[in-house]
C-alpha cells in the first residue's frame, strides 16, 4: 500500500476554463514549496489533484498543509492497486480494519465512479462487491446509505484507488493567484479575518502594522507579530512592514482638530500603505473594517479613507457582525492572540466626540494642511521587515 | 542599564548591614534551632536573641511574635485561623487591603462568613463608617495602617477605642507593612490585637517577615506543623534571613527620626516642582495623614504608557498593570476606593522613595516626569 498518495478536490478552480491551468499551477508551486523538504509528485486530473507524498512525511504536517492551502474543497488519503475486482476487495478490506480506520466509523456505504468505461464491472457491481467483502470482513461495521458515517470511493482511472474517507478543506482559490495587496493590520480581532478572507480568494498579502512605541508597548508588537505567523500557513509567505508612527501621530495630536484626530491618523495610515503597497507590486490595500462598527467605519467615514486612498481598498468584512468575525477568528487560531491584553494605549489619541459623518472634503484639505509629508517619508523609511 | 529606583512600595533593596548579617548566620550559625547538640543550640540563641531585639524595638513585649515568609503568610495565619471556629461569623475590611487579604473572601464566603468592606474615601478610613458596619456577629477587623499606594495614614488609635469600647472582643488584625520607615512606629498609634510586616520592605532581606500576635489571644494556625514558631508556623526557622529582619528593623527604628527627615525634604523638593507641571494632579492628599515617601500622581498619559517611557528614560516606577482601554486590566487603584475619577485611576502612577535616594535622583525625576508629559501629553 503506498501510503502517502492523497486526492484533492479542487472545486471552484475546476469551472475555469482557458485559465484553469494558471490556478491548478499556482496551487501545485503551493504545495510542493509548503512540503518542502519531502518531494512530492503531483497531476492533475479531472477536478482532482493526485499528490504522492515522499515516505517518512509526517502524516501531521501533511494534514497541516493540505488542510489550511486555499483552492483544497477537502481531500483524503488514497490507496491504489491494479483494476482487478478481487484486489479491490482486498484492499478495501485492509484499509477499514480496525487499527487503520478513525474509531468513530461504524456505518459506512460504498460509491464508485467509473471513469474508465472499458472496465468490466459496472459501477453498482463493484460497489456491492467491496461493501459485500467489507461488511464480512469486519462484522462491527454495518452499511447506511443514507447516513454513512463514512463514504468508501472507489474511483476506476489508470489504476484502482480507494478513498476510505475525506477531510475539509479551506476552498477558496490558491493564494498568488489573484494577485498581490497590502493588508493593514493591527493587534485586534477584525484584520487577521480580512486577511484570511482575501487569501481565501487568491490574494498574496503583504501586512503593515503601525506601532506607536510608547504609547503601544513592545508587546502589542510582538502580538503582531505571533498574529502573522499563526495565519502565514493560509497566506503562505506573508511579509510584515512595521512602521514607526509615533512621530506622525505627534504631528497629527499638534495640528489636527481633536474630533479629527482618528481620521487624519487613518489617513496617514493609508498613506503610508500606499507607499508600501507600490514599492512592493500590491494593486490593492486589504482592511478588516466593517461597516459602522466605531466611528472611523462608518459610511462617510470609510468614504473619506477611500479619497485619500489611490489604490482600490478590499474590505472583506464590510457586512459582518462583531460575533460572526469571532467565530471565524476562533476557527483560524488568531482569536487567542488578539485577545492578549496589550492592545493600543492611544486614548490619548482618541478624540472624546469623534467626528462621525466627516465630509471628505473638508478633512481632506485638513489632511493635506496638516503637512505629514516629511514625517510619513521618515516613518517609511525606518520601516522594519519581516518574512515569513 | 542601572535604574532610578523608585518603586521603594513595592520592595526595597537589602541594606549592607542586613546582608552581612544574613551571609554571617548562613555561614557560622547553621544549625537548626530545634536540634539538641551545641551547633543548634547556638542557632536557638541567634534566634531568641532577634526575637528578643525586635520585640523591645517594635515595644512589642504584650505580643508574641512569630516569624513568617512575609506579611502574606502573616496576613493568611490570621484569616485561615477563622476555620478553626465553630460558627461563622462576620468579617470587616477596608478597600485599602492586599490581595493576601482579599483572597480569602471566596473561601471565607463559602464558610459562611459575610464579608464587609467599610467606606475608605480618599483612601482614608473612616471610623463611623467602621462603627457603623459592626455587628454582634463580627469576629475580625483587618485594616492596612498605611495604604501601599496613597501613602495614606489611618486613624487606627481611634478606631481601635470606637471598637475596643462596644465590641472589646473582636480581634483587629493590622497589616504594618508600609508603617516602619515611613511614619513614626509605635504601637500607642497603631494599637491591634496582632500586626504583620514584612523585612523586605525595610531593606531586609525577601521571604522574610512575622506575625505579632496579642499574648492573651486564642488564635490557631491552621496546622502546627513540626511545631516551630510557637505552633504557629511550622517548618525550620530561617535563621539567616531573621538575623538580617532584626537588623533591618534596628536600622529603621533605632533611626526613625532621621529617615523621615530625609524622605520629607525630597518630598518637599517634589512638592515645590512636580505642582507646577500642568496636566499633573495629585492623588495622595497633602496632610499629617499621608506618609511623605508614597506619592500617586496622575498624569495626562495612561499609566501604562507613563511608565514605559519614564522606565527608558532610566526611571522604575509603579503603575497599573494594563492599558487603560482594557477594563479586564488591574489598576492600582482599586475602583472600591471612592473620591477618584476613571481617569484618575488609569491614569494613576506610583512614586516611593526611601533613605537611600539621593536629592539628585529626585531633580532627575522632575525634569523626566516634565519633558515626559511635555513631549507625550495631551495638549
């Protein structure tokens, strides 16, 4: 049995047309980079792509990989043998034995797919045969087909394969593939969510995070920092610019109205990510902002970011509510982190009546007025990259 | 970097006496106290003789005292013996208490005890307010005589009488630790049934402290343990660190006088500079009621980021534990303790100081806390 052949179902990628082999490239790049340094050998055929795994991989770094790379709908690891009914059987047999099998499986169904028509047996023969050979075999097992605890493929190709059973994936389409952006990112909940959400979509992100030492602690960096490495396994290679802005949020304290404070800051920012954002071949800036959550992400507000803004802003949880940003947060890990308790000490930077439906306009010019040039081009230069 | 040492509250540094006399016993008399042969009697001698100094230095002689890890462990002894008793009753403590004390209102609760908390406004007990929360069935009283962040003085003398002439049985346990060496030590002003201190906080030496408990009282330790300490604290005494204790209270008492005059001219050179900084407020009071060597400011800056900045200027400085925008944070001034603004309490810093501070530590701490609220504060 060779051990280390896994089936992956590719989903959305498969509906492309001339394009289709860009992705499936991309994904397959992807994948051999992340398994690195055990060789892999990967086709693709059909929806489907077909990954020999080197022997000795292990089998958790294996999960690892497969199950948090975009453009994978789920996939299973596979067994194959000759296309001989009897062998299939056997190999059937072997692989729902009870020190192979996840203990949870006590009901199972058999499907076949018969991609190679000249195959003797017709789909329904060969699934009454191995569920037959099956259920004999292990006496504990029993067949539902309407609620399997597991689903035995049987897929007749080149060879026979088996698919004893299959595990999700991310979805989504493999990340390079929709191009580059800049995401901004800070400590909390919301911007790790966006980012996995534009990675999901094919997006390589960059990261920049604006750290306003003292008024943010060495911590709150350091947490930036263990937020990119806990989502650089679905951004794989995520770069992270740390910008110093202390400086310009001082300037922005000295010469901004008070209830403009928040959004000449948000402008700077953006500012700055559009710099980096074309020093490093990004078309778009990525925020995890969603509509009227503070007073900064409210319609005008967002309205007056986007003025400032000349690339296209993404922002991948514009509809979502605080609990539904959570619990995906939870499921990718980044929640824990962000929680840790060494968020922004910028109150002082925190106008008490902040201005919520600011015209663009007016505090566009206040922005251009408030003259941050020089101190954003220093801030820019004294940024701090790290890749991951 | 070696720092500007301002965080005497929280612990102070071993003076040179105090350490010889810990490296001396660790070396020479290392025997235990409850052996019979000679090399432990010595030991017995080392330790009776401290005890005997610090009981005439404290004016102790109605109490026995009995040494601890610190006024934790004291402060533990006296709520944990409330086990022993057959009813639960009610106990009585101030907002101004330490988490030793505080910690055993759980327990305490789930025993049956109520658990009250007099009004401290301003970080001042006040006696009607204690009178006030007594019942018939109130068997404890634990108040700080000094609260560790404002400095404040408590008016425990007339306390204790308010107390003493309706309920004359009920115990009044006082946590001493940031008396000595920042106020006149004696027991006519601070008179309780039983106090705790803590060596460290005087230039003695970590790990080190005692109990001092009325001689009539009846109080149990939960367990006797090998029975050391009077059957109060078990364990092998730890000889070298009580050497060092009874030197560090001999230093600080037998001085008391001097410390204080040298610890109020810094706070006057303090007082004369640090008002005129603007976006500066004081939160210990200027009276005859607070300590001169404990002083909570409150600056334009959460304390948090007031205490990074000062900490890279080369200043150490106590402060809340988190950023004001996290309200899970811990703030040093518990919200228990009326009269304070939340701004005044985020934004709350600590300074303390002590014999060994020089007169141009604190003119390097004006300028820092000046150019810090200056370059970082709000307009």
């Amino acid at each position: 049995m060779d051990k280390n052949l896994y089936v992956l179902r590719l989903g959305e990628i498969s509906l492309k047309k001339n394009n289709r082999s860009v992705f499936e490239q991309t994904l397959k790049h992807t994948l051999k980079f992340k398994l690195r340094p055990y060789s892999t050998v990967i086709r693709t055929s059909k929806g489907r792509m077909f990954v020999e795994i080197e022997e000795g991989t292990p089998a958790e770094k294996i999960d690892e990989v497969l199950s948090k790379t975009f453009g994978i709908v789920s996939y299973s690891q596979a067994v194959s043998c000759e296309k001989d009914l009897k062998a299939v059987c056997t190999m059937a047999v072997r692989i729902m034995s009870r020190d192979l099998r996840p203990s949870a499986i006590r009901t199972f169904k058999v499907e076949t797919v018969r991609s190679d028509k000249t195959f003797e047996h017709l789909s329904y023969d060969i699934s009454r045969e191995v569920g037959h050979a099956v259920l004999e075999a292990h006496p504990d097992l029993t067949v539902d087909v309407r609620n399997p605890d597991t689903v035995i493929r049987v897929e007749i190709r080149d060879k026979a394969y088996i698919i004893p059973y299959e595990k999700e994936g991310q979805k989504g389409l493999p990340v390079r593939a929709g191009g580059k952006a800049m995401l901004m990112l800070s400590g909390g909940i919301d911007s790790p969510v966006a980012a996995w959400y534009a990675a999901k979509r094919g997006i390589h992100l960059h990261a920049v995070y604006f750290h306003a030492y003292p008024y943010t602690s060495d911590e709150a960096k350091e947490k930036v920092i263990a937020l990119a490495r806990q989502l650089n396994p679905y951004l794989d290679g995520v770069v992270l610019h740390i910008i110093p802005f202390t400086d310009v949020q001082l300037r922005i304290k000295k010469v901004g109205l008070e209830e403009e404070q928040t959004l000449l800051m948000r402008a700077a920012m953006v500012e700055i990510a559009n710099a980096l954002a074309r020093a490093n071949e990004c078309t778009a800036l990525v925020t995890g902002e969603a509509l009227s959550q503070v007073a900064s992400q409210t319609l005008q507000s967002l309205s007056f970011t986007d003025h400032i803004s000349d690339l296209l802003i993404l922002r991948p949880l514009i509809g979502f509510d605080k609990e539904e940003i959570i619990t995906v947060a939870k499921r990718i890990g980044t929640f824990d982190i962000s929680i840790l308790p060494f968020e922004d000490c910028c109150t002082i930077f925190s106008p008490r009546h902040p201005l919520i439906k600011p015209d663009r306009e007016v505090v566009t010019r206040h922005y251009r007025e408030a003259g941050l040039g020089e101190a954003i081009e220093e801030a820019i230069r004294q940024e701090e990259i790290i890749t991951f | 970097m070696k720092q500007f040492y301002f965080d005497t509250a929280s612990t102070t540094r071993i003076s040179e006496t105090a350490l010889s006399a810990y490296n001396r016993y660790s070396k020479e008399t290392y025997g235990n106290p409850s052996s019979l042969h000679d090399t432990g009697k010595a030991a017995k001698e080392v330790l009776e003789t401290s005890r005997a100094t610090m009981e005439a230095l404290l004016g102790s002689r109605e109490y026995n005292l009995i040494f601890t890890s610190g006024a934790s462990e004291s402060n533990s002894i006296v709520l944990s013996s409330l086990l022993w008793k057959r009813r639960p009753g009610a106990i009585l403590v101030s907002p101004l208490e330490h988490p030793s004390v505080t910690g055993f209102r759980t327990l305490l609760k789930e025993k049956g005890y109520s658990w009250n908390v007099c009004e401290a406004p301003g970080g001042l007990i006040d006696p009607t307010s204690i009178i006030g929360s007594l019942t018939s069935q109130t068997q404890l009283i634990v108040l700080s005589a000094v609260h560790n962040i404002l400095g404040t003085i408590q008016p425990i003398r007339s306390i204790y009488q308010a107390v003493k002439q309706r309920y004359p049985d009920i115990h009044i346990h006082l946590d001493a630790t940031q008396a000595p060496g920042k106020t006149v030590w004696d027991l006519e002003t601070f008179p309780c049934d039983s106090f705790a201190l803590s060596a460290h906080k005087i230039h003695g030496p970590k790990g080190i402290g005692v109990l001092a408990v009325k001689k009539n009282s009846t109080m149990r330790s939960l367990s006797s343990a090998g029975g050391q300490e009077q059957g109060m604290r078990g364990g092998t005494e730890n000889l070298p660190a009580v050497a060092a204790f009874s030197v560090a209270i001999q230093e600080t008492l037998s001085n008391q006088e001097a410390i204080l005059a040298s610890v109020r001219r810094h706070r006057e050179l303090l007082d004369t500079h640090l008002k005129k900084i603007p976006g500066l407020s004081y939160l210990s009071p200027v009276s005859e009621h607070s300590v001169p060597n404990i002083l909570t400011i409150s600056t334009p800056l959460p304390s948090e980021v007031f205490l990074r900045i000062m900490n890279d200027k080369g200043f150490a400085l106590s402060a809340s534990s988190a950023c004001s925008s996290n309200t899970k944070g811990k703030q040093i001034l518990d919200a228990s303790i009326s009269g304070f603004s939340d701004t005044q309490r985020k934004h709350a810093v600590r300074i303390s100081w002590d014999r060994f501070t020089s007169y141009d530590e604190i003119s390097r701490l004006i300028t820092a806390v000046g150019e810090t609220i200056e370059t970082y504060g709000r307009r």
